[in-house]
C-alpha cells in the first residue's frame, strides 16, 4: 500500500486462498472429458486427478454448504468471502444415483477448511466407465478483479490451488 493510501485511509486488500479439495495432481483443464467443464461453461474451472487412499473431498475453505447434490457426486460451497464453489466428483457419476458416494454435510451447514465434505469409491466409478477426474469451478469468478489457478502439478489439500483478489470499491 502506498503512501497516498495510507493518507486516504484504504485498506490493502488481502487475497482470497482457496485450498486443493483433495490429494492428487492438477492437470490439463483441456484434460476434462465434458466440454461444460472444459470449456469453462460454468466458470473458470481446475481439474483434479484423485491419488492415493484418501477418496475424500475436503472443504476449500471457510464457508457455507449451498447445496450437497442427493446423489452426493457434487456440493457447491460459499466460502465466507462469498466465493461460491462447485466440486463435481467425476463425470456423469450422477449416472451412479449415489452409489459409491457419501455425504458428511448438509446443506447451510458451516465448514471449516479441511473438514470432509464427501467419500467416493474411486473404484465404483472405474467400474461403471466413469472418468473420476473432479473438475472444481469458480462459479462466481466474475465478482472479483482476479481468478488465478495454479499451473497443473502435484498438489495436497495443505495446498492453496485458488487466489482472488476483490474488486476496489
């Protein structure tokens, strides 16, 4: 913050960090085999390939449930910086009416960070010809001055994978 700022009393605007939802490598978002989230339709979008024997989806950040999907393939969170996120567990996994999936929160329930959100059977999904990358959306990118992902990479959930930046009032 400069100078003249300090004298007009702005405050600097601290960046909004979203977590990685689960453990696995970023890839390609062109990797995604459903144009809706490979071509950005929703958002601009990230897409996780799930690794090792956690098949758990963790919450991003601080926020809100806004909608855990009744098959509990997706949930669309709202951090308390009012970023709204939708973390999609495969592709045409709703197809699986649930199966392999289970939810850990409801809707307009508070969750912190890190706090399991959804279990899935990587297994079942493999099993029905599913594709079980999990494409992970800004759905309201368009609010904030900056969108930034982070490159395709290995990544934990101890990872920020997500920054914005509001926009100046």
């Amino acid at each position: 913050m400069g100078f003249l700022d300090k004298l007009l009393g702005k405050k600097a605007v601290e960046p909004i960090q979203i977590f990685a939802p689960l453990n696995g490598a970023i890839l390609e978002r062109q990797e995604i085999p459903d144009p809706t989230f490979s071509d950005e339709v929703l958002g601009p979008t990230l897409c996780f390939k799930p690794e090792g024997d956690d098949q758990t989806i963790y919450a991003p950040c601080d926020g809100v449930i806004s909608q855990i999907f009744k098959t509990a393939h997706a949930v669309t969170i709202t951090s308390k910086d009012k970023v709204e996120i939708l973390i999609h567990v495969g592709i045409n996994t709703v197809d699986l009416k649930g199966q392999g999936f289970e939810a850990y929160v409801h809707d307009d329930q508070e969750v912190k960070a890190g706090q399991p959100l959804i279990r899935f059977d990587s297994k079942v999904i493999a099993d029905a010809g599913l594709c079980g990358y999990v494409p992970f959306v800004i759905l309201n990118a368009s609010d904030y001055a900056t969108c930034q992902f982070v490159t395709p990479q290995p990544i934990t959930t101890k990872d920020v994978v997500c920054t914005l930046t509001a926009k100046e009032e």
